[in-house]
C-alpha cells in the first residue's frame, strides 16, 4: 500500500493573513455635509485586484484605474454626505489583498453594503457597462441572497453608470438590468446545482453586496478615457448618485458640465483643446504631451477629446469658447443642469488645409498595370467644384475620375500606355469645401503648393497564373488520409474562370499512372485570395487509402483578370500516415470559440495594434475535409517600434474542453497560413505547473496545413516559469503567436481548426520498454491553482493498475471529500475538487493506492 499526502488551501477566509499592513479604516468627518440620512449605514468600497493586476491597453492596468475610483468616491462620500463609515480593501498600489483577505475584513467590520469596483475585458470592439449581485434560480424563480439590496443597488446603478459613461449595457435577460450572478455565468435552468451566489464577493460577504463592471479596459476608446482622472470622477459621481438613491435620498444640486470635443468632418477626438469660460482657460483636453506619452510611444496613438469642469454654479448660463490650435474656435450658450451631468459635445471646424494622405492603386503605382483604378485620399473634404481642371497627367492622357467618399478621390487610368513614367499633378487650386484652405500639396502644413505623384506603368500582362507551390507532392507525402490539396499561385485567379470540377482527384493509380474514372475521389474546391496571390484547395470527403499513389487533375482554363488562361496540369503524390491509436479533439470550433480570450485579456499580449487584433469565431474558412463547421480567425497587427510582439490566445484550465493528457501524444492544429513570416507555437502547463512549449513555427505558407508537436521526439521550449521538460499531466495555456525574425508582415490574418491530440502507433526500437510511457512510481502531484477558489485540479501517476482512494480532510483530521475510490489504470490522472462548500482554511489530501 502506498500512501501520499499534500495540502493546501482554499482560499475563502483570511484567518491566515494579519490584514493590520493591509486594510485602511477610513472614516467621514462630522459636520459640514450636505447631504443627511446615512449616518447610520456603513460601506465596503473594494476596488478589484491588486497593484498592476488585470493589464488593459496601453500598459494601464484594471487594477490601478478601479482604485483610484473608489478613492474619490470615498472622498466625495466623506466630505459630502453624513454616512457612519466608508471602509476600503486597499489604498494604494503596492498593497497585494486576496479576495478572502478582502470579504474577511468587510465581514469584520460590519459593515452594511459591499461595493466592489472593477471593468471587463474582451474583445477590442465591445464596451459595455454589466452589474452582477448574489443569486441563483430554485424551483423556476430567482433566488437573491440575504441580506439583499444588492439587486435593488445594481438596477440603480445599471442606469445611473450606464447613462454617465454615455455606453452600452448588458442587462439581464428577465429585467434588463442587474445580473442575478448564477443566473450569468450558468444560464437561467429552473434549479442551479448550487443554490448559492457565484462570485466570491458575493458568495462570501454577509453583507448585501454588489459588483460593477464598468466598460472594457480592452477597448481602446474606452481605455483612453480610464486614464483621465476626470473620467474617474465620472464613474464616481455616478456611484455616489446610485448610493443616494438607493437611500431615497435627494440628489444635491451640482454644476457639472461635460463631453467630447471632435473634429467636424472626421469625427477625430480632439487632443489639447481647450475650454475658456469668461476669458479663462479652464480645461484642456489630454495630448501626448501632456499625459499619452506615458501610455504609448506614438503621438498619434491616443486621444480622448474629454473634457470635465466641476463646481459651476447649478442652473447657470453662461457661454463656453471651445477651440485647438488646429481648429476654429466656437461659442455655445451653455446652461447647466442642476441634479445631472450637463453633456455638452462640440465639433469644431479645422483651421488646417486638406492634405493628400494616401494615394494607392492595386499593384504599386511603381509597377502600375495600366486600368488599375488609383486611389486619392485627402485628410479633409475637397470641394469637389474645385477639382475641374486641377488635375492632369504629363504627358497628357485621357482620364476620369469619380469619388468614392467624401474624402477619396478614384482616378481611372485605362488610357495610361505601358512601360511608361507619368507625373499626376493636383495643383493648389484645391479648396477644403468648408474653410476655404487651399490645398497643402507639398506638406508643409501651410496652404498652397501642388501635390505631385510620379507614376511609372509596368510592361503588359500575358502570362497566366503561375502555379507556385503545391501539397502533397511524391518528395512531401501527406501524412494524413485526409489531406488538404494546395495549388498556390502567383496572382489572383478570377473566380468566374473556376468550375466545380476544375480540381479532381483520382487514385489509388497503378506504376503507369493510369487511373480510371471509377476512382475519382470526391471532394470539395474552394478559392481563396491571400494579398495578391490565390490559392485553390481540394477537401476530399473520403479517406484515401495508404502507402498509395494519387493523382491530381487540374484543368485549363484558369484566369487572371486580363483574361489570361492557364494549361492542364497534373501532378502526383503518395500518403504515407502513421496508424492512430486515439485522436481526441481538444476543440473543433463547430459550436464557437467559447473560453479562449481575447488576446488583449492576456497580461502577457504585448507589442499589438489592439483595433486590428482579434479572434473571433469563423464559418467560411473551415476544413472541410475533416467535416469541420467553424473554425477560431486570428487577425493581428503589430506595433512597428514595440520591443516585443506576442499574441497569448489564453485557454483557462478550467474551460470545458481543456483535456489532460500525457506526453505519449502528438499535438495537432490545422493552420491557415497567411504566407506572413510571422510565427506561431503551441504552449502547454505540465503536472508541475511549468509552461513549456513548441519551437516556433514560421508561417510561411498559404492556406491549410496540418502543424505537428511530437511531445516525446520534437524540442520542448520553457516559457516563464518553464525548464524545457514535460512533467505529469499536460493541459493548455495557449497558442502563441509573434512576428517573424526576418521580413515579416505586419498585419495579417490565419486560421485554426481541428485543434486535437493524436496518438500514433510507433516503430518499436531494440531498447524500446514497453512501459516506458508509464509512470515508474506513484507519484501525488501538488495542487493547482494553490491557493484556489473554489475549484482546483489535483493529479497523481499510477505504475501499474490499482485500487485507489483519494480523500481530503481538514486541519482536524476530519474526512470532508472522497475524490476517488476504486480501480483507475495505470497512467497519468487528474480530478476537479469544488470545496464551494467548505470553510475557508487548509486541508490535507491523501492518496491510497496498491494492495
């Protein structure tokens, strides 16, 4: 009999840690409030996380922003009101508070309401303000915990915050405002398993309570407006409205104005505008100078055009100058309100000239094909009347030109003669159809000078679509019965010129090369377009048969868009597959992306351009072949002076279709390359709680391929924390991808599907163990996560099979769980323990295995 112990702890109370370092008690000065009626009611205000925690966009974390938050409301409370006391979980940026540490003390302290503070993470395109008290649904109704208040709170709130932050809301499905907390993150069953609240803060605390998220600190607008101290006193304002009246207490009278400054004609906030009331300069909106830099390294990445003035007189009127260096000033008579933020946002007319900001045709107007349509974008909207005769071609063609928008100019240029240099001229009679400028054609940020552009036409097109690379091939088997067939090719082939037959297969063929018309193997063709090169792929809908020859048909007649056709071709290629003992999926992506983050929600994405970086869940570009309905789109950009690029597509260990397992398997994604020279790995945590991970792959294909991990014969790399070794039971962190080490793309887009593990029959060598997969002893892993809440993994290894008994027990040596009792083979095994109904503190678990 073999017995093992380990401990650890759950993470519910902080009878462990002295909180004296810790916890701040703040009280409210008597006298001189304004308003009464809370002096005696007490309040926990918990700003989430600690120190840096939860980084957004920007290099500014959730951590720091929430804090800052509930400082204000605390002040704001304190000089303001009459209530009894405020209490806080933290107070500055240094202090490290776990969530026990956090709900033991607002316990403690008696307090009547917990009120904790955070924002969202997601996506860069959503931003939206969500409320989340304690309660479950039982026998078809919605249970709130007691004491309650929490819900009465957050429906308050769901329209006090949402109505200051002027953005969207995620309301409940029944009410449309707060959350029962069980009821969003596991649906709205007639019974929950568990008939208790499902966050921590409101699971723990034994007051009425609840938890704010307010907006996405992955939304880049967003983000920009965190960072300005005036937007946190927005959200706070907006938190001491909701406490007032929550308490059917009156509002005082306030003289707030507020809102946004943009350009006219872009939309463009507006950084370093200022605010002049009576001939003073009372505001002047955030610029890179003056508060950016600390954020970013490129003057142009941020703005806010936010502007907050506090203190007026309520009720008054008055008239506000809003105006910008680059800008016209301009007058509003402003009167205020008197119980509400007084919004008041201005577009202001440029004072600058228009400027050419991009000219682009399809191929480089270096090498321009002659009809290939070139592109004219101003940075401010010409007056169309002005254009007639102010712009020519030397030597001098025939033209025409149209607008696409307000701001792009089309010129066509079927009249241009091959290999020859032109000179596009728009001359400085130009005018901005709104203050008069005249065009800036030569950049100098002053009005007048022409804008020249020298053009230079390539030789004529007769050649067809040059067929580049192609997979399988007799050289590269395929080692899969269900291979992708790729034909790359040079440019891009005219979808018109390609039939559902234009790509056949046939096979098994004989020496000669002979295949009859019986052994087409059917399939699917799809045409893709990657920049300026096509790909064609051929999904079969069967299994081929092994160690066999196959030959594939392409038809003639494929066309570029001069009409150019190609030949017939054929080519040939062998499989050559290990036989699979197992294949389990990890995720397919059929049913979505459900679980993986956002790259901006992992703390370790760094070096992106967050609006063109995205996943998101894909129908178009699956794999066919393996009968796949969805795959996970990865569109990213990088930042071009980061001094690191990494995209983390984190998978949480406790995601449904996170599978363990061992290092006698292969790891598998199908990748729809992008030919981008970025690259991409598969990254893993071990038994140890190390991540270690694949080589990189170069992406330096077009379409899909199958990307292999061979974790018993293939390099392992460390990561963190990682030491280049798999130890014990392996799950997923994530794919990982970077930019290239040389000429990369900075931009781009890929594809992954049929993400899984596969376990290969595999040649025996004279020193082979037959066993040596096995574990050579029992072995009882350390718990992880250590501390958890509420749930943890606990693994351990069996040399052989055996009857095993796995039980957790308290401090007092009392029995609280049996995890398992029974038979388990031999091998590497992993468990989920919920102690959602234990008391906090730390156990003990002991494994019993063998005779």
């Amino acid at each position: 009999m073999t017995t093992l112990y380990r401990g650890f702890r759950w993470m519910k109370t902080a009878t462990l840690f002295s909180l004296m370092a810790l916890i701040l008690l703040m009280t409210a000065p008597s006298g001189n409030t304004q308003v009464t009626g809370l002096e005696d009611w007490s309040l926990y205000i918990d700003p989430g996380h600690s120190r840096t925690e939860n980084l957004g966009l920007y290099k500014y974390s959730e951590a720091e922003k929430v804090l800052r938050v509930g400082l204000i409301l605390r002040e704001m409370l304190q000089e303001q009101t009459d209530i009894g006391e405020v209490h806080m979980s933290r107070t500055n940026d240094q202090q490290l508070v776990s969530l026990s540490e956090r709900t033991t003390h607002a316990n403690n302290t008696g307090s009547d309401f917990y009120y904790s503070i955070h924002s969202d993470a997601g996506s860069p395109s959503v931003n939206s303000t969500l409320m989340l008290f304690g309660g479950w649904r039982s026998g078809g109704q919605s249970v709130e915990k007691t004491p309650k208040g929490g819900k009465r709170f957050g429906d308050i709130m769901h329209v006090v915050l949402t109505d200051a932050m002027r953005i969207g809301s995620r309301g409940s499905n029944d009410t449309g405002m707060a959350w029962y907390d069980r009821t969003f993150y596991q649906g709205f069953p007639d019974n929950h398993t568990n008939q208790f609240p499902f966050l921590h803060v409101n699971r723990t605390t034994t007051m009425a309570s609840l938890l704010s998220e307010a907006g996405f600190h992955t939304n880049p607008t967003q983000q920009m407006r965190n960072v300005n101290s005036e937007w946190r006193r927005l959200e706070a304002q907006a938190a001491l409205w909701t406490i007032l009246e929550y308490h059917e207490l009156e509002r005082p009278e306030v003289g707030i104005l507020t809102g946004f400054l943009t350009d006219s004609q872009s939309g463009e906030l507006i950084n370093g505008a200022w605010v002049i009331i009576d001939g003073d300069t009372l505001y002047t909106t955030d610029s890179y100078e003056s508060l950016f830099h600390k954020y970013s390294n490129d003057p142009e990445e941020m703005r806010n055009g936010f502007y907050y003035l506090d203190g007026m007189e309520p009720g008054s009127s008055f008239d506000v100058t809003f105006g910008s260096p680059d800008h016209f000033d301009s007058t509003i008579t402003v009167t205020l309100e008197t119980l509400d933020f007084t919004f008041v946002d201005v577009q202001l007319e440029s004072s600058m000239s228009p400027r050419v900001v991009r000219a682009e045709a399809y191929t480089p107007v270096d090498l321009l094909v002659p009809g290939d349509e070139i592109e004219i974008e101003f940075s401010r909207i010409p007056d169309p009347e002005t254009l007639e005769g102010a712009i020519f071609f030397t030597p001098e063609v025939d033209f025409e030109y149209s607008w696409k928008d307000e701001f792009t100019l089309v010129i066509t240029t079927d009249s241009l003669a091959h290999e020859t240099e032109y000179l596009l001229t728009i001359t400085d009679q130009v005018l901005d159809k709104f203050n008069g400028n005249a065009l800036d054609g030569d950049g100098n940020r002053q009005p007048g000078g022409n804008y020249e552009l020298v053009i230079v036409t390539d030789e004529p097109d007769t050649d067809p679509p040059e067929l580049l690379a192609k997979y399988p091939t007799m050289d590269e088997p395929t080692t899969t019965l269900r291979p992708v067939i790729r034909l790359v090719y040079d440019e891009m082939v005219e979808v018109g010129s390609l039939s559902r037959d234009a790509v056949q297969l046939y096979g098994p063929i004989g020496g000669n090369g002979v295949a009859t018309q019986s052994s087409v193997v059917r399939g699917t063709v799809q045409l893709s377009t990657i920049g300026r090169q096509s790909i064609i792929q051929f999904f079969p809908e069967t299994d081929l048969e092994n160690q066999a020859v196959y030959r594939v048909d392409v038809q003639s007649g494929l066309k570029d868009r001069f009409g150019n056709p190609t030949e017939s071709y054929s080519f040939t290629f062998e499989t050559d597959a290990p036989e699979v003992l197992a294949q389990p999926v990890i995720d397919n992506f059929n049913s979505g992306i459900s679980g993986w983050w956002a790259p901006q929600m992992s703390g370790s994405t760094a070096g992106i351009i967050t609006e063109a970086t995205e996943r998101a869940h894909e129908t178009r570009i699956v794999n066919f072949a393996s009968g796949s309905t969805g795959s996970m789109r990865l569109s990213y950009g990088w930042q071009e002076d980061a001094p690191l690029h990494l995209i983390r597509l984190y998978l949480p260990p406790t995601a449904s279709q996170n599978r363990r397992f061992n290092d006698s398997y292969v790891v598998q994604a199908r990748i729809f390359g992008d030919g981008s020279g970025n690259r991409i790995r598969f990254m893993l945590r071990d038994g140890a709680n190390q991540l270690e991970g694949s080589e990189w792959y170069t992406i330096d294909w077009i379409g899909w391929k199958l990307v292999e991990w061979d974790l018993q014969n293939d390099p392992v790399v460390g990561w963190v924390n990682g030491n280049g070794v798999l130890t014990g039971q392996l799950y997923t962190d994530s794919f990982q991808m970077t930019s290239g080490t040389g000429a990369y793309a900075p931009t781009g887009t890929i594809y992954i599907d049929d993400y899984q593990i596969v376990q290969y029959e595999r040649e025996p060598t004279s020193a082979a163990d037959p066993v040596a997969d096995l574990p050579q002893q029992y072995r009882l892993e350390q718990n992880y996560p250590n501390p958890f809440n509420p749930t943890t993994l606990i693994g351990y290894e069996l040399p052989v099979r055996s009857e095993v008994r796995l039980e957790v027990f308290d401090m007092l040596g009392r029995r609280v769980a049996v995890l398992v009792d029974g038979m388990v083979d031999a091998g590497s095994h992993q468990i989920s323990f919920d102690a959602a109904h234990l008391s906090s503190g730390v156990y003990i678990y002991k494994l019993q295995a063998g005779s």
